[in-house]
C-alpha cells in the first residue's frame, strides 16, 4: 500500500472515529470536560446591606455557597442595591426572577401563617423561639409556605424582641405611648400591637422611615437592639426603651422550581449553609439584646436607654390584644402558649 493510500485510509477512520464520539455526546446528553456548561447563576436579594446582621450571614451564604460547589453555582448576594422594598423582594422571588431573598421583618406581611409567633409577648424567650422553629412547629409553617407560595424554606432567623425608638421621650410604661405616632411594619398584628399599647400605629416600609422621623411624620418606631445600630437610627432618635413587646421571625426562602432544577448535592449545600447563617445571626441578634449591651452598643452614639416596665406591658397586650388572636391561631395558639423548650 502507498503512502498516499495509507495516509487516507488514516484519515477516514479518525473523522469515523469523531463523528462516532458526537453521535455518543448527541444521544447521552453529555460533553467533554472543556465544554461543560457555565455556572448556574443565583441571586440572593435582601432589604440591608452589611453590616445588617442577616445581610452578613446572606453574603457569607452567598460566598460560601460559590466556593464550595466547585464551579457548579454563581450565588450573588444582593443587600439594598437590588431591590429596594421587601415586598418586592418577595414578589420576585416568587416569580423566579430572583432565586432568593428574605421578607426581613415583613415576614407576617408576606406569610401569614407566620403571624401568631408575633402576637406580643406569647413567645416567651429565645430558647422557646429557636426550639419552636427548628421543630414541629417551623415544619409545618414551611408546609404551609411551600404549598401555598411555591417557595422553598432555607431557614428561620429573627430579628430578637423589639423595643421602642423615640426622639421626644422614653417609653416606660404603657401611658407613655398615648399621643405617640409609631411607625410599624405594614402586617395587621404590628399596628394591633402598638394601638392595643397605647399608642397610635403609622405602617410604613422601612425605606420610608428615616425620612418620615426627620419630618416629624413619627414619633418613633421599633427594632431589635441589633438593628438600631446596624441601620443607624440613632440619626432620629435619643431613646431606645427595652419592652420586648414583639418577637421578630423571619425566613430566608427559594424559588421552588429553582430550587427543584438543583441537584441533591447542591441542595444539601444550600441548606447547610443556611443553618450556619441561622446560628451566626441569632448570636448577633441576641448577644447584644439585654440592657447592659444595649446601652455600650448605643449611648456611644447619642442614644440612652432605659428599662421599662415589661409586667405592665405584657398585661396590657394579655388584656387587649390576645383575645382577637387566639380564636384566630386556634391549635398553633396553644402549641406556642403551652411550648417549653
């Protein structure tokens, strides 16, 4: 044979050999290493940027998350520049075109099956809190949210117990919020709270607040200790008033249809990592909320704290405001009334 023949002969079994390896590609849906597909991009979108407590966690999620999926996942972690409203948020969470976000403190507002866990003063404390939530009582819940909303629950965390911010004077007992225009967040049970306490309840989002307090629109409002700082409501307020009148759930959710389009292995991941977050802002939320910490965290900065008459309020709420809520929660009102941790 030669050489010519020899070479031709060659090069029609190397085109053979290829078109018989894309017709294996073509019919088993996969490519060689160099052709694999791009990162499959994800985007966490919430209310706050760092240095929020929860935004921190959501960025480490989002870092942690790239990381460790080895090239697989592109998770963008989005804090305030993305969308500014919570509800919006959540709007595009649900519509898929954002694959994650938080309600942040408009949990109640978005899900209302989380409402009972924010009447006033029926969670006891953090222990009961966490337990509830990482128990029965948070599986049903993200039940709930999945059949009803198409959403996938990563985790709860929470804000911590509120108390009151004001600029013209403290709030130690209940008498001292008559007259007081409070802004609150736009569920039902955040103005049944402060109107049930004295006071006159103005729901707002929070991207309205600081505005507002400066026009002398409020009074004043509510956050956790962890928050007052982190948001810097001392620029509109001198008082910050420890009355622990609601407890702040909150979750952090996924587009369900994404979160189906991920493999087991990254879906485990995801979780993982969103019940290491769980743990890093419940530490920061409850580790600064108590008088002593509260008062290093804000008198640097203008504000003073005081205690107040936690008793006082809690009758009132008891009084006032449960016996609307307890007909309303049925079984899940006894689940958290009766709940020891």
């Amino acid at each position: 044979m030669s050489a010519p023949t020899s070479r031709a002969l060659l090069d029609r079994r190397m085109l053979l050999r290829a078109s018989a390896g894309m017709a294996g590609i073509l019919a088993t849906g996969r490519a060689p290493a160099f052709a694999q597909a791009q990162p499959k991009k994800l985007v966490f979108a919430h209310i706050n940027a760092i240095p929020e407590s929860a935004a921190v966690a959501f960025d480490w999620i989002a870092k942690e998350a790239t990381a460790q999926s080895k090239g697989a996942l592109d998770v963008q972690f989005f804090g305030k520049t993305l969308i500014p409203q919570e509800l919006e948020i959540m709007n595009a969470v649900k519509s898929g075109s954002v694959a994650m976000g938080s309600p942040a403190g408009a949990a109640a507002t978005v899900f209302p099956e989380m409402g009972a866990l924010l009447v006033p003063y029926l969670v006891k404390d953090y222990a009961s809190a966490y337990a509830m939530l990482n128990g029965r009582i948070g599986d049903k819940i993200s039940r709930e949210i999945e059949d009803k909303y198409k959403l996938k629950v990563l985790c709860y965390f929470d804000y911590g117990f509120r108390h009151f911010w004001t600029s013209k004077k403290p709030i130690v007992e209940p008498k001292d919020l008559r007259g007081m225009k409070i802004r609150v967040q736009q569920a039902k049970i955040f103005g049944d709270t402060i109107n049930g306490l004295g006071g006159s309840a103005v729901p707002m989002a929070f991207g309205e607040v600081i505005t507002a307090a400066k026009q002398g629109v409020i009074d004043g409002g509510d956050l956790p200790i962890v928050n007052m700082k982190a948001l810097k409501i001392y620029d509109v307020s001198k008082y910050a008033s420890l009355t622990y009148h609601n407890y702040g759930p909150t979750n952090a959710v996924m587009n369900l249809e994404i979160w189906n389009g991920l493999s087991a292995e990254q879906q485990k991941l995801i979780l993982d990592l969103s019940r290491a977050a769980q743990e890093k802002i419940r530490v920061a939320t409850e580790s600064v909320d108590n008088f002593a910490k509260a008062k290093s965290e804000l008198e640097p900065f203008g504000m003073t704290v005081v205690e107040s008459n936690v008793g006082e309020f809690r009758k009132v709420a008891q009084q006032k405001i449960w016996p609307a809520y307890k007909g309303q929660y049925g079984a899940l009102w006894d689940d958290i009334e009766g709940f020891k941790a």
